[in-house]
C-alpha cells in the first residue's frame, strides 16, 4: 500500500480566510510559473510565481521518497517557495509536480520540475562515525552536519543466536559531536553496527566494525597509600583522628550515613590552602587538594565515589582530578601533572534541594548506593598518581566527607 505523508504549512490564516469566495465555482486556479530550485541537503527549496487568481489558497508539491511512498507538501499562497525534503540520490534528479489549489478546492493542471539534491542528512551523518574499543565495550563518535532530526542505533550481535540487539538509540538534531559508550562485554571480538536514519525512514547503509573492548578491572585498593604533598590538606588531624583519607578505600559496603573521611575544618580556616597554587589562587576557586598513590601505573577508565551524607552538607559534589605516570615533584605544584577532569560533578536525581539531607527520594538514595561515575577520558595514557582538588560540596564550603574511592581499568596483572 502507498502512503501519502502530507505537511502543511500555512501563514497568515485569518487573511487567507477572508480572501475571495469559500464555496466552489467549479474552475481551476492558474498553475504556478517561473520555477526554479535551490538544492538542499536532501532536498530543494523550491520558488515560483503565483498567478493572480483571486481566490488562491496554495501550493502543493508532489513526489517520490526513495522508499517509494509518496510525500506531499503544501504552502500558503501568501508564499512563494516551498521545501521538499527527505530524498537521497544526490546524482539523479527528481521529478516533483507542483499544483495550485483555490478555496473551492479546485487544482490546477500540474507543473512539473526536475530536482537536484545535496548529500542526505543521513550520509552526512553516517560519514562522521568511528567506533573504537572501550573498557568493556565500545566508544562511538558520530556528529549531524545536516542538523536534522536523524536516530542512531547502535547494534551487536545476541549471545544465544547471534541476531541483531539493540544497546543503544540516540536522537540528535544538532551538529555537536556526541560519544556513545557501551560497556559489559567480554574482551574478545565482537561486532558492532552503527545505523543512521531519519524520519522519513530512510536509512543510511550501516557503519559495522568488528573490534575486541579493553579489559577493565578494579584497582586493587590494598596498594593505595596517601601521598601528602604540600599543599594537601588531607587529614581532619586531632579533632576526628579515625576520619582519615585512607579509610576512602578500605573496601568496606556502602552504608548511608556512615562517615569514614573528613577534611580539615578545625581550627577555623585549617581548610584554606595559606599559600594557593596559581592553578587555585584567587580570583579562581578555591580548593582542597589531596593526593592518592594508586600503587600501579594503570590506563583508568572510570572513577566511582560514594557520598557519606547523601546530597548534602560536605560530601564532595564538585571536583578536578590530576593524574601523573612519574612521582610527583616535591614541593607540591602542578607541574607535571595533567588534569584529566575539570570541574567534574553529579546531580541530585529528584532535583530537591539538599535541605539537610531530610528530603531525599528513594531515587536519590538508590543512586547514592549506587555510587557516582565519573568517565576518564580514552585518549589519557597510564598514570599512578591522582590528585583531586576539591572545589565544592552540597552546602558551598570546600570542607569534604566521603565513605568510598573506587577506581577501574587495565594494568599489569
């Protein structure tokens, strides 16, 4: 069955209502004349000259998708070019018929107009992605040059009978590069398939490539140590001894409320860096800067952590991460290091303010457990140090408490 898919477009209706007779008077509008076209992305934007009929209400343009169904378009006649879109063979042309329709809806005689197209929406599209291997899956980039609305799936094959599963579906109409990252596969190789299409149904003919994701691991934490260098302010000292840094890996089960690190607050100002790095010297935010000794050089793929007071008072809320392979300069600056997150940071799901931690959903408290995830970036190479610099919680101070630090990757086993 053919079907006819119709978009109307129509400007200044209550002048168009007033204009000449409604009822029929059994004659058909002048056609339209002086065509031509301006091509387009998949498609034309199509000009014309109206003829003088008093009683003109539109214009409509018919043809052919490369599906086979048949589209049509419509514009007032206080318009003088219309779009037809949604075709692909930018090397043939393309028959379109143009009518005019009056109020009686009578229609003119058709006038047709041969077409060229630009490259479709979908090949622009289809032409940006590349699929590289992840930690446990992979990592695809892909841009919409055309900024139409285009949908993205993203396929592999099942485990039981190797048909198609779907793990991810994008939709996009903006031309901004967008990631896609899918994880939980095994490292072995597999066979990813990307397909482009738009609302018209078309698609672009599928992206496949087969790759193996990189095995990732959890860091194991009996190796991690505290590395204070100047500048750190990591340990509450006297006030709090058990709420130490290093009980931010000690593996133990999330359990809410429970508190196992606090940075300094005491005595007033024992938070404040006296002498700041460039990096966090006023006007810049302030921070508070700890530094962790993985143990290892690892290539890291994810950082997880897990709040202490869910969504509220000083659990870390926003943060940047430095990491660096060699051991870090003494005298405790930056050099050498690469900041490997900037201005990292999560959201309260139920979007309530924090309130004293009295007003959180169970979807608040299921992501808490859950803990936050922080991606690195695929491009950073091996590191053994990481350093944070703290520079918010939950109530606008940068005193920090947390219950976990866990980080993920491949390294040498």
């Amino acid at each position: 069955m053919i079907l006819s898919i119709v978009i109307v477009v129509f400007y200044a209706c209550d002048e168009e209502a007033g204009r000449g007779p409604i009822f029929s008077d059994g004659v058909p509008p002048g056609p339209v004349s002086e065509v031509t076209f301006e091509p387009i992305s998949g498609g034309a934007i199509i000009s014309y000259t109206l003829p003088e009929d008093e009683d003109l209400l539109s214009v409509t343009a018919e043809y052919t998708l490369a599906n086979g169904e048949q589209a049509k378009v419509q514009a007032s006649s206080f318009n003088n070019q219309l779009v037809v879109d949604g075709l692909l063979d930018s090397l043939s042309s393309h028959r379109i018929l143009l009518r005019t329709v009056d109020k009686g809806n009578n229609q003119s005689e058709p006038v047709e107009a041969d077409i060229t197209i630009r490259e479709a929406p979908i090949y622009k599209a289809a032409n940006t992605v590349s699929m590289v291997p992840d930690f446990g899956g992979v990592r695809l980039l892909w841009s919409n040059p055309a900024e139409e609305r285009l949908t993205l799936r993203l396929f592999t094959p099942r485990e039981i009978d190797g048909s198609p599963l779907a793990i991810q579906t994008l939709v996009k109409s903006d031309a901004v590069q967008e990631t896609i990252i899918t994880r939980g596969f095994l490292p072995e190789p597999r066979e990813f398939r990307a397909v482009v299409s738009d609302k018209w149904g078309n698609t672009a003919s599928p992206i496949v490539t087969n790759l193996s994701p990189i095995p990732e691991f959890l860091v194991p934490k009996e190796d991690f140590s505290n590395l204070e260098l100047p500048h750190d302010l990591t340990n509450n000292g006297p006030t709090f001894p058990g709420l130490r840094l290093e009980r931010m890996w000690d593996g133990a089960e999330y359990v809410e409320g429970k508190r196992d690190w606090l940075s300094p607050d005491t005595p007033p100002g024992a938070a404040r860096d006296p002498d700041p790095l460039p990096e966090y010297a006023p006007p810049l935010p302030e921070s508070h800067l700890w530094t962790i000794d993985l143990g290892r050089k690892v290539k890291l793929s994810r950082l997880v952590y897990f709040q202490d007071t869910p969504f509220t008072f000083a659990a870390i809320r926003t943060f940047d991460l430095w990491a660096t392979a060699e051991t870090p300069n003494p005298d405790g600056t930056l050099d050498g290091w690469t900041k490997i997150l900037s201005r990292a940071s999560y959201e309260k799901p139920s979007g309530l303010p924090h309130a004293g931690g009295f007003n959180n959903t169970q979807e608040d408290l299921d992501a808490a457990r859950a803990g936050h995830e922080f991606i690195i970036p695929l491009e950073v190479p091996e590191v053994r140090y990481v350093r944070f610099a703290g520079l918010e919680n939950w109530i606008g101070t940068i005193v920090f408490t947390g219950q976990e630090f866990s980080f993920f990757g491949n390294f040498e086993q």
